[in-house]
C-alpha cells in the first residue's frame, strides 16, 4: 500500500506526489492522504518523529528541529487561565528547542527538500519569501547542496542571516518592492527550463510540516485543543493546524471536536482579517510601518477551496487585528513571565489570545494552545556566531527586463547557462 496519495479537495482526483495545482483546473488546494489513519511517533529526531503524516520516506538528519509544547505558567497566571500551551518553534536548548533559524519554517523547509531529494529533483529551486521562509529554506539548501534561488523584497534582507560559514548553493536576488512582487518574480522563473517552483501553500510537504505543530500539541496534551492561536500572513499554518485537526479527529484517541482556529494579523496590514470582516484595514503603504511585514501577503488563499475561510468556518474560526502596541506590550509581557525572546510575528499571536481572553473568546478553563511561530533568537546569538547572506545583486518590480536579469544574476553564480 502506498504511504499516501495527494488528493484535489474539490473534484478528489489523484495526483502526482510534487503536484500543486489539479489538472482538472480546479481552484482548490491538494491535500494528501494518508495509509496510516493512526499516528505512531516514530524513534527519529526532532520533526521526523512524525514520518507517518509526513510525505516522504526518507529524513535529513541534521534537520532535527521540531515544535516543543509546554504547559505557561507565568503568562497563564497573568491572564487566569488554567489550561495555556504553548507550542514554542526556534531556539531555547533549556527546553531542547533546537531550530536553528529560530522560526518554524523549519518545518516547512526540511520535508520540502526531502520530497525534493526524492524526487530526484536536481533543477534550481526557487522560493520567494518576505524573509523567515527564506531564512528556513536557506539553512536547508545549505545542508543538502540543493541549488536554491532565494528571490526576497529588498526591505527584507536583513532577515537573512545563518549560523554557517558558507551558503554556496544559495543564491539572493532582493527585489525592490513587496512581497507580492517578489512572488510575481520568482514565479516567472520558476515557470522556466532548469528551475522548479517549491510552491507556497499549494505545496503539501509545507503544509504537513507545519501540521506538526498541532500534532506534538495534541500528543503532549493527550488530546485536542479547544483552541488554537497563531499570527498569520498567507494563512496557511492556520489550514496546516486545521488539517492536522482533522487527521487527529480521525484517529480516534485525541478527541473528536476541531480546534478553534484563532489567526491574528497586524493593522494596518491585514488582507485577511479584511476578508474575514468585510471590512478595509489594508493601507496603501503596506507593508511599511507594520510590527512585522512578514506577515503581509496581499493575495492570501482565502476563497480558494480547503483554504483559510474553509478553516475558519469549519472551527467556527475567528480573524483578530492586532496594533503594533498591541503586539509590543504583549511581546514584553511574554517575555518577562516565560523567560525566552520571541519574534515579532508571534507576539501578534499573544495579543491576539489577549483580545480573546478580554473579549470573552475563550474561558479561563479551556484548553489552548499557542503558537509561538519563533524565538530565541537573541538566545541563540549568545552561543552561536551567525553572518548575512550578501545578496548577489537587487532588481526593480518595475523594471521589465527584471526577469531576463535574474536569469543572467543565476547563470554568473552557479556557472550554469539557463
């Protein structure tokens, strides 16, 4: 029996295994399915304990992150509330939380470029990123010799930073522009002869990697949460955690009621919040003067089928935005009463549970779970020397000869003729 097939979640057709989009042209995301309907950890380090729900055969063993889920103490008791986990993703070895790029993109980055090792895959990957992602995929490359096009909005390249000594598969293009245009870009490349596009959400190794979030929550729990909060930029973790949730509710022994999905966005920046409410809290300056603009996408798969109102109406699911003093007092307030530095994008998650504890959302005896997306970041830089990834030349959104000098910027870096 095969380990799982990749499924349409609209029309049900099967597909190929690195599949992204159906080819019936549906406008819904893949979703795998799984042999194994009950999940069995297995004895493998960090995220590979769950090779049952993840789709590869293989693992990369240096690729040993994995979510750590613990029971608050000190947050809880500032809020009242009994039963707060939290789900920490980055760099905290007190609590044996070893990503080494302090977010949990890990999580997407290590099965991608497993399946792509599968796949015998041996074409320049290209990924487009506002930084974290970038940062993950990066790191991954890095270990594993895959060529990697990283293509990132100018304004972003300070996120690139590594704790390695060299990046030689690794080359930086920064695009002048957001985010979206960095997507625009880096899709046109990929679409080209010698390059293969890793996807986005569309891609199911992301999505079960970051699933596991929700899969070391529960088995550490010992069941579903009643709610989950995490800050979103696409959204798709929020559809990861709710496709975990509904593997889980189909093994049986954690409970058969989803999860709650709780997203939190960052005003005045909040495509899907915007959505959500049917409300306007987009700023023509996006992404500029947010608390973090890695969590701006200006087309989030929102209506797309099995994509984030999907999540949300079937959790009976909330969107929250979030001010950046909002996510500043939260971001001190956690790390003064849990003891480890968190990103930005997360403490925009911790406000959001506070709305919710203020709004009544969630009740001092629920059990939730909180999604701390990265930390440990200023942790890490204490026992490790980290370095920038120069990039290798910039281009303009604008220009339209911009593609044509990626291409020249790639050839000149790996010796290759595109």
């Amino acid at each position: 029996m095969e380990k799982y097939v990749v499924r349409c979640s609209k029309c049900g057709e099967v597909h190929g295994p690195h599949s992204l989009n159906c080819k019936n042209g549906d406008d819904a995301l893949l979703r795998t399915e799984y042999s194994s309907k009950q999940l069995h950890p297995a004895d493998l380090p960090g995220i590979w304990r769950y090779q049952d729900w993840l789709p590869v055969n293989g693992i990369i063993e240096e690729g040993s992150g994995r979510t750590i889920t613990y029971k608050s103490q000190g947050f809880a008791e500032e809020y009242g509330l009994e039963d707060l986990w939290i789900a920490f993703n980055g760099y905290w070895p007190e609590r044996d939380a070893g990503m080494m790029t302090c977010t949990f993109k890990d999580l997407e980055s290590f099965p991608t470029m497993q399946l792509i090792r599968e796949l015998n895959e041996e074409r320049i990957m290209v990924v487009a990123s506002a930084g974290n992602t970038a940062r993950a995929f990066s790191h991954a490359c890095t270990i594993t010799g895959q060529p990697l096009l990283l293509v990132v909005p100018e304004n972003s390249a300070h996120r690139l930073w590594t704790t390695h000594e060299q990046n030689p598969s690794v080359c930086l293009v920064t695009v002048e522009g957001d985010y979206f245009d960095a997507i625009s870009l880096a899709g046109k490349i990929a679409s080209r002869d010698g390059f293969v596009n890793e996807g986005g959400a569309k891609n199911v190794a992301r999505r079960d990697g970051m699933a596991t979030v929700m899969l070391d929550a529960a088995l550490t729990m010992g069941t579903l949460p009643d709610h989950y909060f995490q800050a979103v930029g696409s959204g798709t973790g929020g559809i990861s955690a709710w496709e975990a949730s509904m593997r889980l509710a189909e093994d049986g022994r954690f409970g058969s009621k989803l999860p709650v999905l709780h997203l939190g966005q960052n005003i005045p920046c909040a495509p899907l919040y915007s959505l959500w409410s049917d409300s306007d809290v987009v700023s023509d300056s996006c992404p500029e003067g947010m608390y973090d603009d890695v969590l701006f996408n200006r087309k989030p798969p929102y209506s797309v089928k099995g994509g984030v109102k999907d999540a949300l109406d079937a959790t009976g699911g909330m969107m929250y935005a979030v001010s950046n003093d909002e996510a500043s007092a939260s971001q001190s307030l956690f790390e003064k009463t849990e003891g480890i530095d968190i990103n930005p994008a997360a403490a925009v998650a911790v406000a959001a549970l506070v709305q919710a504890v203020e709004g009544g959302n969630v009740l001092p005896e629920d059990r939730i779970v909180l999604n701390i997306t990265g930390g440990g970041q200023k942790r890490l830089m204490q026992d490790y020397p980290v370095r920038q990834i120069e990039p290798s030349a910039g281009v303009s959104a604008k220009d339209p000869n911009a593609e044509d000098e990626i291409l020249n910027i790639v050839e000149g870096f790996f010796g290759v003729r595109i």
